[in-house]
C-alpha cells in the first residue's frame, strides 16, 4: 500500500544474509519467458496454464462457463473514474464527510474535534455487513494521512492539534448505509457509525497480552492499547467482525535522544527518525526514548464489532505481528478457523493462523474468541528451476519447535509472535516479493496473493531468485495461487503456481520475462497487483497500486486500475481506471452483487494534478466508489 512519504516506505532489509533456505537457487537472469512459461506449443493463455497440477484441479473442479460478461475498457490517464458500457460509478463518501449530523462538513481547516466525527483519509480495505435489503453496516480503513492535504501547511509546521487531527484521519471509519429510492446512501443517524481513531482504546488478547515486551510507562498492565494506525486491507469473519490490519507502523515512532536502537527494531523499519507525522513531539507514546516498548504494541490485527459502537476492538496477538497486508479468514471442512495473512514488505513472508478451537454455527459468544488461541505457520516454497509451479510446506512457529528456543533469542511463545519476522527467518521461510493481499476462492479450495514488485530480488544478497519468485528487481509484480493437499486447510503442504506474472509486452521483447506471462497483452497490462478478493461467481477483481507515469517500463498502462479475472481460463480484463495518482483498493459487495463498493485513495498524491471528486480547483480527496450496471445486473456478469 502507498503512504506518506512512501519513497521511505520498505526500504530496509536487516535479514541475515544466510537466511534464505536452501532449495531457492539462483535462476538464470536472462532466462526467456517462452522457456520460463512453457508456453512454446501452446496458444493463448491456455498455454501458461497447462503444466500446472493447481491449475489441472481448478480446471476439473470448476463448471464451463463465461464468468465476464463486460466489455474490457482501455487503460486511462484522465483524472476520474472509467467502467465499462452499461455501468456507472458514483461517489458515496469522501474524506472529510460528517458520519453524524451534528459534525461540520468538509474544509481543510477543519480541527482534530471536526475530524474525528468525520469519514477518515485513505480508505483503504472494507467489508459490507448487511442488516436488511435496505440497511447495511460498511466497515473502512482510514490507512494515513496526506499531509499536503490535510493541512494549509502541507505538514511544514504540526502543531498539537495537527498532530490530534492527523491521529483523528487514521484508523477506522463505521457508517451505516441505507437504500433509498434503489441507491445506497450515508446516514447520519445510523446508530452505528463510529470513528475508531489512534487513540481509541483497545485490548490486547492472547499470547502476548500482558506481556513484558508490551509493557510501558503508561500501561503496566500491558494489556490496554491505545489507539490503531496505518490500517492497511481487511477481512471478515463468520461470526459478524471486521479485522483490520495495522501496517508500516514503524513510520509513526521515533526517538527524542537519538539513541541506538536494537536489530529487532531494525527488522520492523524503526529507526530515530519518523516519516514527519511528528507525532513523537505532542504524543510522547511515540518517543521511543521514552516508551521503548510502545512500537511492540502495533503491528497486529484489530478485531472489531461493527454492529456494537460500544464495544471495545480486540488486538489478536496469536495471529503475529508484523506489516499486516489483509487477513484472509476461511472456515476449514471441520470448522478451524484458518486466516492467511501477508507481511508487506520486500522480502517478507506469507503467515497461516490455524485456531485452536472451532466455529460453532449459531453459538455467538463462543466465537467471537476463536482468533484469540491457535497456531500460527510461514510459508516455505520450492519447485523446479524454469517452472512456474511446485510445492510447498507450513512451518510451525511455536516456542520450542524448529529453532525457536532461548538460545536462539526466543524467550516463549509471546517474544515469537511479537518478533514474528525473526521466527519466520530462524526456520527457514522463503522471503517473497512483498505478500498483500490474500483471498480465499469461493470453492475454498484455492487461495490467491498478490506479490506487487521488489526492486531487491536478486540484487540483495539475501533475498536472491526463487522458484516462487523468479524475476530480477521485478518491477511488475505476479499473483501466486496455492490449494492446500486434499482440499485441507491444516494441512502443512500445498501445491502452487503462478497465476499471473504482470509485465510490458510492448516495452519488453516477447521472450523476456519483463513482458509478463501469457495473459498478459497489450489491452490488459498493469504493474504491482495489490488488493484482490472474489464475488460469490468465482470472479477474481485485482485492484493496482503501481507506477502511474505512463512511460518507459509503465508505458500504455495509464492510471491504477481494477481488473477481473477468471481462476479457470486465466483471461484477464480491464474494468475500471482510477484518477490522476491514486490507488485503486479496497472492494466490497451488496449480498445480491448488484453494488460494488470501491476505493479510490490518495487522488492527486505529492501534488499531482487531480481533483477528483469535486473537480474544478477542489482539493483532492480519497473516496469510497458505487459501482452499478445501468439494467441493475449483477456486476462483472
């Protein structure tokens, strides 16, 4: 995901040059992509498909059918929203709108009061939960700020109440929705709107709660956390929560005295410096000269009532903390709750949490602690050089297993959860070109992640090609799907393949990997895939947030985008294009799949031209998007 001074963000890699396992041999740089995909006596993107094992199961499993209905629209520089004919897009909320009755409307001069009764900035992941036709509850997360934007300022001089303001934008945005007339709309009476803030009270549960690595000055019983940040994409649960994912938290810290911080901070980007939020001067949480501890206590995934503005959100500690990209939930054939969970950042890993318990259908209260205790795993990869499938193991990150023991700086069960990046490189996980989002097929059989770029890939000594990923500083990104053995989700094996590499085959020769895999051509290229998720018909939406400059290596792919793409064919289409810098992320659906909620985020970024959604001289705001076909069809049909 993008953030405020994002040329910042990602850029540290504090791995020991050792760590990377075994089987991930170096590839062949100037390997060609015919070769690489197999693809030399196939024709279309049947041929990118066909020596996968994954790709055979899903073609078995999956009935014939034409998933897309729409006609794929061309790549767009002009600063608003484009869908194909038949649909329109329509703006349902935007930073800075009142989520109450009695809170101002939007102005940049509007204080931290104004703010944190208003819609947050950035949205970003969201999930729909329905009440009724007509009534729905829409959970958002407000990742960051921008700050050339947020303030007359631009950020140059943060006073107190800037500082409170900015803490205000973060964090999560609850607004009730209501039909009216057949058109979704805020209102401001719902009674659960709320604005879940970075100084929102929450409680920390399972391993490390209580813990002396989250214990501070303010906060002796290391269990009460004030406040989330930087939340990133989401995911929902079963029993009626929304999970939020805490990001690069390690932006917001820095340290009054300068003094050397320890290689464990390192490894999560902390450094003496924040990326200029400031907040460290009117926040002393944030000074870690001050409160060593307090950069312990993010980095987690939030659990949070959507229905109940009262209740307090849940910090779930056994799920490990790292840069949290979304959290993937599904529910295994013997009820295991298993969340797939990605580390965004070059050369992390991707996680799978495995609950102790099981869900019970209809017994409330004993779920709504399934994600509290359980097992939390890291994916390792392996497979033949030149192929672009193999298989995989789960390895365990439990306290005494695989390394992870005192002598190797493991104190218990908590110091791996919450040093879970260092667990993840002690037994041997395979680093990854930056894992976000997760989604789960709606067969449940097959899992999808996107790997956006890494400009590091075999250039670092430690994060050196791989099977999985194959591409020299990969400045394009690839999906990777997998399907656990037997349809199991516990299982500690799997079978993977990639299901896309993007790329430019009109910049880059046809035999080169930088042209992208069979699927991709002229009428469908886009760089970093970011947000994905499925509707119920198995359509797979895939959501950019990539270089928008529209020349040299990104030439012909003009502004983010969302595509659509079906698991089975592999064929992908363009469906939408986003304004003038922005990121296309965050999606969710009405239960019918006649509405598609959208997000555009960070319009006009680093002063770039846009004004959207207001247009004229506006200042740029980043909004929630409705999509609807104009005969009221299901979208993407």
């Amino acid at each position: 995901m993008s953030n405020f001074n994002h040329d910042l963000e990602n850029d540290h890699d504090q791995r020991p040059l050792d760590s990377e396992p075994e089987f991930n041999r170096f590839i062949d740089a100037a390997m060609n992509r015919r070769g690489f995909l197999k693809t030399a006596t196939a024709a279309g993107t049947v041929g990118f498909f066909a020596t996968s094992p994954v790709a055979n199961a899903v073609a078995g499993s999956m009935a014939n059918q034409n998933l897309m209905g729409f006609t794929a629209i061309a790549a767009s520089t002009a600063d608003n929203i484009t869908v194909p004919p038949g649909y329109k897009a329509e703006v349902l909320i935007s930073w800075g709108d009142p989520l109450f009755k009695d809170a101002p409307a939007f102005a940049q001069s509007n204080d931290a009061k104004a703010q944190e009764r208003q819609f947050g900035d950035n949205n970003d992941g969201m999930t729909l939960f329905p009440v009724s036709d007509t009534r729905a509850v829409l959970a958002v997360n407000n990742e960051y700020i921008n700050p050339e934007y947020l303030f007359a300022h631009q950020g140059k001089a943060i006073s107190a109440d800037d500082a409170r303001k900015s803490q205000a934008a973060h964090g999560v945005s609850i607004v009730e929705l209501e039909k009216v007339n057949g058109k979704w709309q805020v209102n401001l009476e719902g009674r659960a709107n709320r604005r879940i803030t970075a100084y929102t009270e929450m409680e920390m549960t399972g391993p490390a709660a209580g813990h002396p690595l989250l214990e501070t000055n303010l906060d002796r019983t290391a269990k009460k956390i004030l406040g989330t940040f930087n939340n990133c994409a989401n995911g929902q649960t079963p029993w009626g929560t929304y999970l939020t994912c805490e990001e690069n938290f390690n932006g917001y810290f820095a340290s009054s005295d300068d003094k050397k911080l320890g290689e464990t901070y390192a490894r999560y980007g902390l450094k003496n410096n924040d990326w200029g939020y400031d907040w460290y001067k009117h926040d002393e949480r944030f000074d870690m000269a001050k409160h060593p501890n307090e950069p312990h206590r993010f980095g987690w995934v939030v659990e949070i009532d959507p229905m109940n503005p009262n209740s307090t959100p849940k910090k779930r500690s056994a799920l490990g903390r790292f840069k949290h990209e979304n959290a993937a939930l599904t529910l295994n054939d013997d009820g295991h709750a298993v969340v797939y969970l990605g580390d965004d950042e070059r050369g992390e890993h991707l996680y799978k949490f495995v609950s102790r318990n099981k869900y019970q259908a209809g017994v409330h209260t004993a779920n709504l602690n399934l994600l509290e205790d359980g097992t939390l795993y890291v994916a390792q990869f392996d497979g033949k050089e030149g192929e672009t499938h193999g298989k995989g193991k789960w390895l365990e990150l439990t306290f005494g297993k695989n390394g992870l023991t005192a002598e190797n700086g493991f104190k218990d069960q908590a110091s791996v959860l919450v040093f879970a990046r260092e667990a993840a490189t002690q037994v041997g996980a395979t680093t990854m070109d930056r894992p976000e989002w997760v989604a789960v097929h709606p067969d449940n059989k097959q899992v999808f992640v996107t790997l956006t770029n890494n400009k590091y890939r075999g250039v670092r000594d430690s994060q050196p090609l791989n099977v999985a990923n194959p591409r020299e500083k990969n400045p394009y990104g690839h999906i990777i799907r997998w399907r656990p053995m037997k349809g199991n989700h516990l299982s500690d094996e799997f079978e993977w393949d990639i299901f896309v590499l993007a790329g430019n085959p009109e910049v880059h020769p046809e035999d080169s990997l930088m042209a992208g895999s069979d699927n991709i051509n002229k009428d469908n290229m886009f760089n970093s895939p970011d947000g994905i998720g499925f509707d119920q018909a198995g359509r797979l939406w895939i959501q950019t947030d990539g270089k928008y400059n529209n020349k040299d290596n990104f030439a012909g792919m003009g502004n983010n985008q969302m595509l659509c793409a079906d698991p089975e064919s592999g064929e992908i289409r363009r469906f939408l294009t986003g304004p003038i810098a922005c990121e296309v992320t965050g999606l969710t659906f009405t239960p019918d799949h006649r509405t598609m909620f959208v997000g555009v985020q960070h319009p006009g970024e680093d002063m770039k031209p846009s004004h959207f959604p207001d247009g004229g001289n506006s200042i740029p705001r980043s909004s929630v998007i409705m999509i609807t076909r104009d005969d009221n069809g299901v979208i993407g049909a």
